[in-house]
C-alpha cells in the first residue's frame, strides 16, 4: 500500500490514474491523490521556469549549442551540447571566473567521478573561484550513444573540443581526468595551452592488446569495441605526457588492480621537471576511503588554484 502511494508522490511528471488505485481510502483518496499530484506538478513546472530564468548566460562558452538546462542552484547547471552532431550531457559548476577545470570521467564512469570525486573536487574550486566543466563521454552517463561505441580517439578530441570552447570565449583552462580519463586528459592536453594538468590513476596502455574474437570485450556488465582498446594502445600514453609543458600533477596507488606497476613507471620515468607525482601505498585504483579520497581532493584543488592564478593567454 505504502509502496503504491509513494510512488505517486515521488513522480509529479506522472499522471495518477497511471498508479495501481487498488489501495485503500477508494474513491475519495484517488481523488486526494490526482489533486496534490497537479499542485505538485504546477509547483514543479514553476521551479523549472525559475531556474531556466536563473541559467547565467555568461557561464554558457560561445558556439556551445545547449539544450533543456536544468539549474538546481545560481551555480550548478546540467545542460547538453552538441559534439560532432552527437548530444553529450554536462554539468557547469559556475564561479564566475576566467577559468575553468574540465573534468574527464573513467573507463565505465561518468561525469560525477568515482564516489562523486568530481563533484566534491568541482564545488571546493568553486568556493576557491575557479569554475568547472563535467561531461559524460558519448555512450557514457546520460550522453547519447551506447558504450559498445566508444572510442578512446573520441574521448581524446571531446576533450579538445570542449577545452578549446573555453579557450576561444578567453577562459585559462585546466584539464583534470580519472583512469581512462586520466589517459585521454594526457593525449588531449598535448598541443594544447592549458594552464594545468591533474591525472589521476592514469594508464600507460603500454600492454598490446589482443583483439576478442566477438568484437568487444565485456567489463562489469557493459561491452565495449574491441577499437577503444587497441586506440588506447596506439595512442602512446607517455610520449604525450613527456610533451606536455604546463603543470601537471599525477596521482597513483600501489594496490591499483587496474594499472600495473609497468605501466606506472612507464608515466613515471618519462615525467619532466613539470610534473608533480604523489604515489600512494596501498591505495586501489578509486576505491579510496572518505579520508584517502578528501585528501586527493585537497591536494588537486590547491595545485590547480596556485597554477590557475596565472594567465595562460600568451600561450594561446
């Protein structure tokens, strides 16, 4: 009974005669219920016009085509654009300053980051000034597509592409990614002005990898083309980290079941004078403790407000 009825209550969006009406209270109570479920829903649609109201023009980069944004407060928007005709989800973390972090999610992630890294990381730059970007790859997250279809050169050149948005609207860009995320993050900021880079857990690919007779390989529940893996492999993951100049902070864990000792080393032993690389004892591949994991954060965030102070316009 208790089911039934909330579960009316929790979908303004829904009619309640779609609800199963065989809980007690007849007649009189379903008409309690469609009662409060239009109140409900004329409240909603009220708050939906006021945060489009409150969507900040200014946040938008220029030539970003947006669709549907949602505001859950003066800061915080969820919006979609388009990338190459293909709608990606993202979410803008408005500080109202002339930088911004964009965040790159992991192999099977999405734009909150693992146990909501990102989101937690998004909100400390924003109290510190400093404005964010966080996106779910295509076939990822609320993102158009299937995950069979990724790609780890789309992942590469998303980046670029919403990295240069910001750019050309003269924003100092920071990228920051996790994982695979991390490893796209790396090949996209080669050749591009950032102010800095954070990586973390990031993968060298350095293993070749085999091809799976079906085509794809399966991974918690989601199947990926063979393509993402071998395109991760060709990539050469270190080479463009020893290119880039800007600012970069690597975070690694010596119990990641994931990214093996070599392919560690692989980032390591190729790491100029820019690049900063805390490594982790015992610590897995994402699975950090509250305390593990706020204390990553904290150290992110004060790298890239201390490099983000500095204007990267010259390079552009």
């Amino acid at each position: 009974m208790v089911g039934r009825i909330s579960c009316c209550r929790t979908s303004a969006a829904q009619q309640c005669g779609d609800c199963p009406m065989g809980f007690a209270g007849g007649s009189e109570r379903r008409r309690e219920l469609r009662r409060g479920c239009r109140v409900r829903d004329r409240r909603s649609h009220a708050a939906s016009n006021m945060g489009r109201r409150l969507f900040s023009q200014r946040g938008r980069p220029r030539g970003a085509a947006c669709q549907a944004e949602i505001v859950t407060s003066p800061s915080e928007t969820f919006f979609r654009t388009d990338i190459r005709g293909r709608s990606i989800a993202c979410a803008r973390h408005d500080a109202d300053s002339e930088a911004t972090v964009i965040f790159s999610h992991g192999f099977r992630g999405e734009k909150t980051g693992p146990n909501r890294t990102f989101v937690r990381a998004a909100r400390q730059l924003a109290a510190a000034g400093i404005s964010s970007l966080r996106f779910d790859q295509y076939g990822s997250g609320d993102s158009d597509g299937d995950f069979l279809e990724s790609r780890f050169t789309d992942w590469v050149e998303t980046i670029k592409l919403l990295a240069r948005r910001e750019l050309d609207a003269g924003r100092r860009v920071a990228l920051f990614g996790q994982s695979m995320g991390a490893s796209a993050t790396i090949c996209a900021a080669d050749g591009l002005p950032v102010g800095a880079v954070v990586a973390w857990v990031p993968d060298a690919n350095i293993d070749a990898f085999t091809a799976r007779p079906d085509g794809f390989v399966e991974e918690g529940g989601q199947r990926v083309g063979n393509a993402f893996w071998q395109e991760a492999y060709a990539a050469d993951v270190a080479q463009h980290l020893a290119a880039i100049s800007a600012p970069t902070y690597l975070v690694f864990g010596t119990a990641d079941e994931y990214v093996s000792t070599e392919n560690r080393e692989a980032l390591v032993e190729v790491a100029g004078s820019n690049v900063s690389i805390d490594t982790f004892d015992g610590y897995p591949h994402s699975a950090w403790t509250a305390t593990q994991a706020d204390d990553i954060i904290n150290r992110s965030v004060k790298f890239l407000v201390r490099h983000l102070a500095t204007s990267n316009a010259d390079a552009r």
